[in-house]
C-alpha cells in the first residue's frame, strides 16, 4: 500500500508537459526544444531519455551515455543533441534535414533519472509546423494585351495571392478582378503561382504573395509606362523614340550640292586658264 502511495505521489509531482510550436524550412535545421529545469547537476550515467513523435517513431535516444540504439531509421543522421548541456537538464534536439512529412507532427520528450526511486518525466511536448520560402515573385507586363502578370514557384503551404495598384491612389483589387491559378507539384508538394490582372497605362502595380505559416510576404512592382509608338500591326514598341529624318536628309542635299558645284567651278576655272593663258597672266 505504501508503495502505491509513493508511486500515485511521484506521478502527481512530475512537472506537466510543457506545450511548444515551431516552424522549420524545408531542407534546414530545427530545434527541438527541452528543459528538465533541473534544480541540481543531474548525473548523466544515471540518465535515460528520449524524443518520439506520434507514431511513436524514436527520433532521439540517450541511455547512460549511449546515443540512439533505438533510433528509428527515418531519423537516422538526422538528429543531434547537447550533450555537455544535459547535466544541466537541456535535454533539447536538433533535427536536421525537414521534409514534408514532418509537417504538424508533434514530438515528445521523455526522461528517467535512475537512482533509489526512479523519477519519470513527460516534460516536454512539441508541435512542428513545416514551411518553405516563396522566391520575389517575377512580374510582368504585356503592352499588347494590356495586363500584368505575377509567378512564382518551390513554396509551401498554400499561400495567399493580392495585387495593389497605385495611379490616383493605393487599392488592392478584389478577389474578381484577379484571375490566379496556384498549382500543387506532385512529386515535391511544393507550390506554383501564376496570377494576372489588367492594367492601364500610368500605373504602378505591386503582386504580394504572403505565406501564412512564416507570416512573411515577398512582393515584386513594376511600372506601366505610357506608350510612345505603335509598329504597323499595332504592338507597342516599347523604349522606341521617334525621329523626324526629313531636316536629316534636306541637310545631306544642300552638302552634295555645294560639293558639286565646288568641282564644276574648279574644272570650269582650269579650262579658262588653259584657254587664255595670257590674259591669267597680265
């Protein structure tokens, strides 16, 4: 009876789980972190403990100083902890190498001091959020067609796609005037954006692609410059100035003009010479 009560006394005095969310980037390390807040150096010969997630999959395991030998093969070479930290109580993890198929897992730690009364500890409980970067989106603007476009592509999750655009005033268009297609790559699971909007000349036009997980927005602007000639089918040609060529040419007349008459005058002039020499001469 006596024993029950000890072990009913144990269970009620271990600290609760403490409750964690973090967010790793595909491919990139994340820590997971715990603390046993240890009041006293803790003798790491006499210590057990080890990192599961929901499946119950070992992802991390140290007893009396040996690490993983019952590591689950999906986490091989993938986790690391902090040993010179444990006798202080960290008993935190660096899991490397992030894939989607870690997304919204949540791992636990467990801990078991030996000694006289083996002390067991739940202590610490994390959920992992899973996300990657949306490269600056490549904006676009076709003159002809009178519309920009707006891509990107290799993020995840799902993200959310707005235009702004600014001509007499800032206003982000709504959800009709866009026409957005986002597309799920089958074998990454990472995402494709495309997104279009029509435009006027004079305006400035912004596409903003915000992810919800790192609630973080890339965004890209361009310029819609007024147009300045058109080629005989209509197409603008964009950077094309105009030049009026007619004061060109009038020009180059006038010169071989003046050329030509500068030679008749000459050979006219020598062949008076040669007829008169005489009177050149007087």
């Amino acid at each position: 009876m006596a024993i029950l009560i000890l072990i009913s006394i144990l269970l009620l005095s271990a600290p609760a789980a403490s409750e964690n969310e973090v967010t790793g980037i595909i491919g990139e390390s994340v820590l997971l972190s715990c603390d046993l807040k240890s009041s006293t150096a803790i003798d790491t010969a006499r210590l057990r403990f080890h990192w599961q997630d929901e499946s119950e999959r070992v992802l991390y395991s140290f007893e009396k100083g040996e690490e993983n030998q019952h590591q689950d093969s999906l986490y091989t070479n993938r986790t690391k902890a902090f040993r010179s930290e444990m006798s202080s109580g960290n008993m935190s993890i660096k899991l490397s190498q992030v894939t989607l198929e870690d997304k919204e897992n949540v791992y636990r730690a467990f801990a078991t001091l030996f000694g006289e009364n083996d002390k067991h500890n739940h202590p610490c409980r994390t959920t992992l959020l899973v996300a990657a970067r949306f490269p600056t989106p490549s904006v676009t603007v076709n003159k002809t067609n009178m519309n920009s476009t707006c891509s990107t592509q290799r993020g995840y999750p799902q993200p959310m796609v707005t235009w702004t655009i600014q001509d007499r005033g800032n206003r982000t268009l709504d959800p009709w005037e866009v026409q957005t297609n986002i597309t799920l790559d089958s074998e990454s699971g990472l995402y494709s954006v495309w997104s279009q909007v029509n435009i006027t000349e004079n305006q400035t036009v912004t596409c903003h692609i915000f992810n919800p997980v790192l609630r973080e927005t890339v965004s890209n602007t361009t310029i819609v410059s007024p147009s300045i000639n058109t080629d005989p089918a209509g197409d603008v040609q964009e950077g094309f100035t105009p030049i009026n060529i007619t004061p060109i040419i009038i020009t180059i007349v006038i010169i071989l003009v003046l050329i030509l008459f500068s030679i008749g005058g000459y050979f006219v002039d020598k062949k008076r010479k040669l007829q008169f020499p005489m009177f050149y001469f007087l």
